[in-house]
C-alpha cells in the first residue's frame, strides 16, 4: 500500500510541476505578446554623395602659335599672332563650377634641337603672351572677353546640355627678334594649366 501511495504523491507531484510550467510559459507568452503589440517609431536621414567630373585640358585641335618665316637682314624683327588664330584650349568639367585658369607671360624658344640636326648656333628667342582671351562654351572665336592669368570662371553649360561645363581659351602673343638672331627653327611650349 505504500507503495501505490508513494505512485500517487509522485504522479500528483508531477501534475503540479505541469501545471507550474504551464501557468509559467501562459505568462511568458503573454508577457512576448504585450512587448510585441507596443509601437514602434523610426526617423530616416539622407545619405548623399556629390560626383564632380573629372577635369580636363586639351590644345583643341593641335593648335599653335606660329610666326612663319621671317628673313633677317641685320635688323630687328617682330611678329604678332592674334588670339584668334593662336592656340586653342578647351577645358571641360563639372557644370557650373569655378576653374582658374594659368598661363606663363613669357615663354623661351630655341633653336638647339635644329642645330643639333643641321649644325650652327644656338640662339633664344622670347615670346611674349598677350591677355588670353576666353569665349565660354563657344568653340568659335566671336564674343571673346579678356581674361589675365589667375582668372577664376565658371564652366558653362553648352546646348544641347550633355552633363559637362566648358571654357576655350585663346593664347596669342608678339616676340622681337634681334638681328644678330642665330638661324634656325625656334620652339617652345606655351602651357595652360586649369583647376578647380
């Protein structure tokens, strides 16, 4: 008999665990659901990034300065190129945005790389760069306006709008050649250099 006791207080001992268990995970779940029913709030923020076009400079057309030939006789000689018809550069980048433009006023020439071809002596000349000249996004030389070295601008939109700024510059300039000048063909580089 004690023994069938003894399966009786063990089965009702473990009813009552059961029903502990029960009552306890009734609560958890109630509790989950409660948390699960509040509100939530959100708030949002842009994320933003500003891609600027690459900026670049090119000699529009393989253009130059170029005096010709000029025959010496023993006496001075000048020679003028206007900006028109001098050399060309054509700067393209972000729309809108400032550049600012540089540019030598002097520039050396030498005739050492034609003297080491065909002999004589080398000599040096100065040229002399005018004011610039600059015409916006316009590719032709009408409506220019002046513009000295250091000049800041902005790079224009042309039509029909295809996402980039421009700017043409235009370099002339003079050089006085003495008459004691040495033959030869005289060469320099005239740079234009452009930043943001």
């Amino acid at each position: 008999m004690n023994k069938i006791l003894k399966q009786i207080k063990n089965k009702k001992r473990k009813e009552t665990k059961m029903k502990k268990l029960v009552l306890i995970s009734a609560m958890l779940f109630a509790l989950s659901t409660f948390a699960s029913a509040q509100t939530n709030y959100s708030a949002n923020c842009d994320v933003k990034v500003s891609i600027i076009k690459a900026l670049s400079i090119s000699n529009y057309n393989n253009s130059s300065i170029n005096f010709g030939e000029i025959i010496m006789d023993g006496t001075t000689k000048t020679g003028t190129v206007a900006n028109g018809v001098g050399g060309h550069f054509l700067i393209t980048g972000q729309p809108g945005r400032n550049v600012t433009v540089t540019y030598p006023s002097t520039v050396a020439l030498s005739n050492s790389v034609w003297v080491g071809v065909n002999g004589g002596t080398v000599g040096s000349i100065t040229f002399t760069s005018n004011t610039a000249d600059q015409t916006g996004s316009t590719l032709t030389y009408t409506g220019q306006v002046p513009m000295a070295s250091g000049t800041t601008l902005p790079l224009v939109v042309k039509t029909p709008n295809d996402g980039s700024g421009y700017l043409n510059v235009w370099v002339g300039g003079s050089i006085s050649v003495p008459g004691t000048t040495p033959n030869g063909d005289y060469i320099g580089q005239h740079q234009v250099t452009v930043h943001y």
